[in-house]
C-alpha cells in the first residue's frame, strides 16, 4: 500500500517537471522568435525608412535644382556695349516689351495691348484719344523723358502713340492709293507690321509742330536731345539714317520704340538696330526656355 502511494507521487511529480520543462522550452523557443522577428522588422522598418529618405532628397534635390536653372539669369551681350540681363518674357508675343514687329515679323491683326493710357505729356489733340494713347506701363518712362527734354528747354509732343490695325490699314492705303504700295510701304507699316499696334512705338515731334514728321527734325535741337537721350528712358530710335535695307523703312527720326533702359543703352551704344540684333534676343529667349524659365 505504501509502495503504491509512493508510486503514485513520483509519477505525479514527474508529470509536472515535464510540464514544467515542456513549458520553459516553449517559452523560451517563443521568446527566441519573437525576438528575432522584432529585430528583423526593426532593421527592415530601418532600411525602408532611410530609403524612403535618400528618395525624399533626391526628389527635393531635382526640385531645387530645376527652380534654381528657372532662375539663372541669361545675359546678352551686343557688340560694343555692356552686358545685359535678359527679361525673362516670350518675346515671341507681341505683348513682350522687347516684341519685334517688321515686315518680316508680323503680329496678328486682331492684336490689342491689355491696356492703354493718354500719357500725361503734350499730344497731338487733332488725333483721337486712342491713338494719342501708349501702352499704360510706358506712359511713366514717357512722361520722365518729356519732363527732362522740358528741363532742357525742349517742348515736345506725341504725334501718334498707340494704332489699331484697321487705323493702320487706313493710312497704308491712303497713301498706297497716291503713291502705289510699294513705295507707300517704304514709310507707312501695312496692317499687323506697325510697332504702333504694339502701344511701345510713339511718333514724337515738337508743340508747334516745326518739321511735323519730316526728316529735318533730325535738325533740331529738340531732335537731336531726343536721339542722343531717349535710351537713357529705355527708347530707341528705332528707324535710322543708312539702315533703310535693314530695317525695312525710310529714316524716321520722329519713331521711337520702348524696350527698356538695359535694351536701348545697349542698342545705343552697339549702335545697331533691333532688327540687327534680334538674333542675340532669339538665343537668349531659347536659353530661358530650355531652361524652363518660360
Ligand atoms: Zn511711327
């Protein structure tokens, strides 16, 4: 009886070591795994966090470096003259300040500035209030001028500012029908070729109208602090003496043309026309478009 109570025990006893034993093997089996699988999500959560880090910069990095190209300025440099900062605009558009209008650079017939102003300077009042008008950004650098040729004791005044194309059409073919088209192209813009239509172009002459569009204002006084100042206000003679083949048109010493200070001091002191010098503006606009600025 007591041999089997005994029996009884140990087998009991052994029972629960090898519960015990199966238990701490499990849990230290368990534990070993768990810890493993911790740390192997750890370092892949590790390695997909700096990935996604190195591609967040390099991302960043191309967007800095694109805005930063948008930015670079692009310079010109004309012959003889100091080099100039490119404005970044298409001046493929008639609206660009630095827009080319000729025989061989039309601009749409149906264009019109997005705004136009009576400058506040002396104008012509037998011509309507739209053609005594300029585009509005140049009536300020208009009037500074004006003021300055006052201060030199010069009285100037606007002839024509600002042309529509069915006004231009009208004086083309008024003369045209006197003279005949060609030679009445050799002075009058047909349609969509006059920088009039633009708003940047003003024919300028003197209040009492001394050599009203006519070649001896070159002669005056007045004439000649127009032409040998206007750049310093961003206007060009823009028709000169001896680039009549180059040009397109007849000497014009009353037609200047706005394209800012920078331009026309370079053109002033290249002295060359923008027709001359289109190509350099062509190279710098191809520049500021491939560099995604426009
Ligand atoms: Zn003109």
């Amino acid at each position: 009886m007591i041999i089997q109570k005994h029996s009884h025990k140990h087998i009991f006893l052994k029972i629960t070591i090898d519960i015990v034993l199966v238990v701490i093997f499990w849990a230290a089996a368990y534990g070993s795994c768990y810890y493993l699988n911790t740390q192997q999500i750890a370092q892949i959560k590790n390695q997909a966090d700096s990935s996604r880090i190195i591609t967040q910069k390099a991302i960043a990095a191309k967007v800095a470096a694109r805005e930063a190209k948008k930015k670079e300025p692009v310079y010109i440099t004309l012959p003889g003259a100091q080099k100039i900062r490119a404005i970044v605009e298409d001046y493929l558009l008639p609206s660009s300040m630095w827009a080319i209008v000729s025989k061989t650079h039309p601009i749409p017939v149906d264009y019109t500035p997005a705004s136009l102003k009576i400058p506040d300077v002396d104008t012509n009042t037998s011509k309507s209030e739209l053609e005594r008008s300029v585009r509005s950004d140049i009536a300020a650098p208009l009037k500074t001028m004006f003021d300055q040729a006052n201060a030199a004791g010069y009285q100037l005044m606007i002839g024509s500012g600002y042309r529509a194309a069915t006004l231009q059409a009208s004086y083309f073919n008024s003369l045209a029908s006197s003279v005949g088209e060609e030679t009445a192209n050799q002075s009058i813009a047909r349609p969509g070729q006059s920088e009039h239509q633009t708003g940047l172009a003003t024919d300028i002459s003197m209040t009492s109208q001394q050599c009203y569009l006519n070649e001896c204002f070159a002669d005056t006084s007045d004439g000649q602090w127009l032409v040998n100042n206007s750049y310093k206000y961003g206007f060009v003679l823009r028709y000169p003496k001896g680039k009549e083949t180059i040009t397109g048109y007849q000497y014009e010493p009353w037609h200047f043309r706005y394209v800012g200070i920078d331009l026309a001091t370079a053109l002033h002191d290249s002295g060359l026309t923008l027709d001359e010098v289109w190509s350099y503006l062509e190279t710098a606009l191809n520049t500021l478009k491939s560099n995604g600025a426009i």
